[in-house]
C-alpha cells in the first residue's frame, strides 16, 4: 500500500484542529526539540533546554498539540528562573540609587508611582516573552530578520549603547560596594577590575547547566532581599506613610525628576531583549498551540512573583531613606558613593553595622546585574549580527565593550563622589532615551500576525501598550528638559 502525500492524510482528531492550529502559528520559526542550523544564531542549544514533562511522564512531542494541560505546580517549578534573572534589571545600582533619592528627596511620596512603574514593567515583560515564546526566536533574532539591514545596524547599535551605560552603572554600583566592604583599601578602579571578571564566572556556572546559574541568582536576590529588609528593620519607617504612599498618587513640581527617574530606571532597553531569548530555556515547541498557551501562563505567573519581590525590595530601600534623610541638609547630596556613609551616622554601628549590611545587598545588585548584562550582551550581539562565536570568547567581546568605558569613568571620575553620583543620573537619562528603540520594535511585531500567528496581541492590548509608550516617551522628554 502506497503511503499517502502529507497533503492527502487525515487530520487528527478527525476535525482538523491540530493542523489549523499549526498553520495559525508562525511556519518559520524552527522548532527548538530538532537540532539547530549550524548557519544560524540560537538563544540556547537543544542539549541545553529544560525538558518540561508532564505529571504522566509524557514529553511535551507527545501530547495534543491545541490543547493546554491543567495546572501543575511541577511544572510551574520548572518554568520558573527565567523571569527572576529578568527582575534582576529591576534591582540594579542605577534602580537603587534611583530609591535612595526618591526617598531622601520625595519622602514616601512617590511609592505609589513606584507600584504603578513595576506593573508597567511587568506588562512589557510579558510582552517580551511573548514574542520569545510564540516564535522560538527572541527580539534581537527578529529585528534582523523583520527589519532592513540599516534600521537593524541602528537598533542594534542603540541597544549596545543602552546596555554599555547600565554596565557602567551596574560595575560602578559593584565597585563601591567593594570599596566599602574593604574598608576603602580597595579604590574604586579595583572594584571594576575585580567585578570585570564576572564574564568568566558567568560562563563557569553556564558549565553546570541553566537550573545552576538560575540558582545562583535567587542567592543573589535573596542577599539583597534580606540586606534591605534588615535595613527597613533597623529604620523602622512609618507603616502609615508607607501605605498613604503607595495608595495615594502625589506629585509636586521639586520631585519631578525623582519621579521620572522611578520609571526610566523600571524600564530597561536590554532586559526587554534579554527576556526574549531566556524563555527560550526551556523545550517549547512554537508550532503546538496548547504547549505555547502553557508556556506563556507559567511564565507570567513566575515573572509577576518576581517582580513583586523586586518591588519590596524597592520598597524597603526606599522607604529606609525616606524615614532617615526625608527633610534633611543631606537629602540632596545622597547617592551610591556616600550613602553607606550617611547611613552609618544616621543609624550607627550595632551587631551588624548598617554601612556593611548596605554594602553586600549593593554588591549583590552589581554582580548579578552585570552577570545579566553579560548575557543580554551575549543575545543582543549574536542576535543582531547573527554570530556564532564560541560563548567565552563571545562573552569576552560583550565585556570589553562596557569595561573599557567603565574602567574610563572609574578613572576619571574616582577624585570626586559627586561627580559619580551626577553620572549615574546622566546614565539613567541615556537608558530613558533608548527605551523607544527596544519597545518600538517590539511593540511592533507583537501585533504582527505573520511573526505571531494566533499570539498576536488584540486590538485593545494595542491601545493599552501604545498608551504606556506614549507614557515613556513622555517621561523621556521631562528628564530632557530637567537634567540633572
């Protein structure tokens, strides 16, 4: 018996759902269970990806394609990493240092658009994985396939800008920690020579697999989640100010620019590539309707529990300079360099002494957030250029783009903490201005139906996510005109 054209079988179930299914979702993308072209860039290698199996034991090339599974804490456990490494551009030393002024200058009143940026952040996330997990590509990988040759040298360039001025904040903010830990025996400029050599210990973790190094970043997150909790413990802030400040919108004239850099420092150009292609880590195949509903429900789930962990810890920060410096000759002055100090006097020594409790939770920001850094720089540039470059020496490439600028400012600016401080604010307006080259794009080909077949998102979440942009890119022109 002839065995029939593929175009003659019979559908399966009889009604033909699975096929139309298929033929709804993007028919290029690669399925990620077969192995990968040696001719093009990938986020993770096959062998690399998380199976997800279900309670019965079966693989995900094994079940109903339209259909999505139940709910399964397992399973949940399995997807979860990808948006803690994501959150972690929300905890940052340009986001910290954004907190401590925000509460020394604002008081508690800018908790609530605190609130409010983190859920906005959380919905261009969303977005992000969205596109990672619908197609099996990340955004860097489509803006090189949807876009000319020169709008996709421009975003690419634009994204390598906005990840070199987080990397120097995120290295400066590791470095002061180390100065500050070291007794002042370490300068700043060791701090980033030491901090700089996080690329090798990223790829060392890489080693041991993607659950390892997602491990070793809720150990961070941790860090800093304890370090800042102890600090609010120590400060004790007014639990009635705290809940009138994240209930109550206020905003005054002096604040304004606290304000806009509570939002420009949410929202990150880079992580909005990074999370594309973190999703990536587990074994999902984009042409199976069901599977894709079941990814994005799971990780949605895990990025907002991320996020509102981000978002206390942010809290904490804030809330700790609010109560100290609120009102004071000091508010004005504070930033990453003096703000162990200022704590210090404030709060005094004790069994743990603030100024030491400050400095690990600062260097456990710095070190995951320039690890991260490491890795969008990794997608962004294999993504872009499509690169297939052994990983150390593509991490090393990624690396020296941010640490010889960086290791210019330590330099430069190491004679004068005021002048680092005025920098940081510097490179919060830079990450403001590259925020339309990362959201556009996206923004874009999440409503394009041929990059998203049934994923692509509706009519009114196109509004919703077109008035959160108008939002940013006014936000970016109100830290043009108020300059730090």
């Amino acid at each position: 018996m002839m065995t029939p054209e593929p175009s003659q079988q019979e559908p399966p179930n009889g009604d033909g759902k699975d096929e139309e299914a298929n033929r709804l979702l993007p028919s290029k993308s690669p399925s990620p269970l077969s192995p990968s072209s040696d001719e093009e860039e990938v986020a993770y290698e096959s062998r690399e990806k998380i199976s997800i199996v279900d309670l019965e034991g079966e693989t995900l090339e094994s079940l109903d394609a339209s259909a999505t599974p139940p709910f399964s804490w397992k399973k949940l456990w399995l997807f979860t990493g990808p948006g803690f490494l994501m959150s972690i551009a929300f905890l940052d030393p340009g986001n910290l240092e954004g907190d401590l002024q925000a509460g020394a200058i604002a008081g508690y009143s800018l908790l609530w658009l605190l609130m409010w940026a983190t859920f906005m952040g959380l919905l261009i996330q969303l977005l992000s994985a969205r596109v990672g997990v619908a197609t099996g590509r990340h955004l860097a990988e489509l803006c090189r396939e949807e876009y000319p040759t020169w709008a996709g040298r421009l975003l690419w360039l634009m994204a390598e800008l906005a990840l070199i001025g987080a990397d120097i904040q995120e290295v400066i903010g590791s470095a002061i920690a180390i100065k500050i830990l070291s007794r002042g025996f370490l300068p700043i400029w060791a701090g980033v020579v030491i901090t700089a050599s996080d690329c090798f210990i990223f790829l060392f973790l890489e080693n041991y697999g993607v659950r390892k190094l997602e491990a070793v970043f809720a150990v961070f997150i941790a860090t800093m989640a304890l370090s800042f909790a102890w600090m609010f413990g120590d400060a004790k802030p007014s639990g009635r100010e705290l809940l009138i400040g994240v209930l109550v919108p206020k905003l005054s004239s002096k604040t304004i620019r606290q304000a806009v850099g509570v939002v420009g420092c949410v929202i990150m150009p880079h992580n909005v590539f990074l999370h594309s292609a973190l999703v990536q880590s587990r074994k999902i195949d984009p042409h199976r309707k069901g599977r894709v509903q079941e990814a994005l429900n799971y990780y949605s789930i895990e990025s907002t529990f991320a996020l509102l962990i981000s978002f206390m810890i942010n809290l904490f920060l804030t809330t700790v300079f609010a109560k100290g410096f609120y009102g004071t000759k000091q508010a004005d002055g504070i930033g990453l360099v003096n703000a162990g100090q200022y704590l210090e006097e404030k709060y005094g020594g004790g069994v743990f002494p603030i100024l030491y409790i400050w400095g690990i939770g600062l260097l456990a920001a710095g070190q995951s957030s320039t690890i991260t850094g490491t890795y969008a720089g990794q997608f962004i540039m294999g993504g872009f250029l499509n690169l297939r470059l052994k990983k150390w020496l593509r991490a090393l490439i990624t690396r020296s783009f941010a640490i010889v600028p960086t290791m210019i400012v330590a330099l430069v600016f190491n004679r004068s903490e005021a002048s680092l401080d005025v920098l940081n604010e510097w490179l919060n307006v830079l990450q403001s201005m590259q925020i339309p080259f990362a959201l556009i794009p996206l923004l874009t080909l999440v409503s394009k139906e041929q990059v998203m077949g049934v994923f692509k998102v509706g009519p009114l979440l196109e509004v919703i996510f077109n008035s959160l942009f108008s939002h940013l890119a006014h936000n970016t022109y109100c830290f043009a005109l108020n300059p730090p």
